[in-house]
C-alpha cells in the first residue's frame, strides 16, 4: 500500500484536492472489483481509465469595487 500513496502523490503533484479525487476513485474501483487492499496498480488504473481533473485554475470572478466604480445612468452618486 506505501506504493499507492506514492503514487497518488505522484500523480496529484502533491494538489491534496487531486489525491482525494484519485483516493476516492481508487476506493471505489477497489469495491467494484472485489478487492480489499488498494495498492499502486489500481492506482495506475483509475488514472488511466478516468484520467485526471482539469487542474486549470478557473479565472477570477470581478471585484465588486470594479463595479462600484463604473458610472451608472440614471444613478447620481453621493
């Protein structure tokens, strides 16, 4: 089993929100096969077979100070 964990570190990049998703995936193949210990070809499995998340950063979302500075027809600022 150390070699599953090192794999997930492996294959996360040490991103704790992808080791959970690989944990997570790697449990529930486990189940489905019937197996009882986890151990790195499962591991190798679920990647393979379900790949990795998008790790791509979504982009920030626009201040609110942004918008507040715009000028607003019909609006007369204080």
């Amino acid at each position: 089993m150390p070699e599953a964990v090192e794999q997930i570190y492996k294959y996360s990049r040490g991103e704790p929100r992808l080791q959970v998703i690989l944990a997570q995936n790697a449990l529930l193949g486990a189940f489905l096969m019937g197996v009882q210990n986890i151990d790195a070809k499962i591991i190798h499995e679920v990647v393979r077979d379900r790949g990795l998340p998008d790790t791509t950063l979504e982009p920030e979302p626009p201040s609110i100070e942004r918008h507040i500075k715009k000028d607003v027809k019909g609006v007369k600022k204080s």
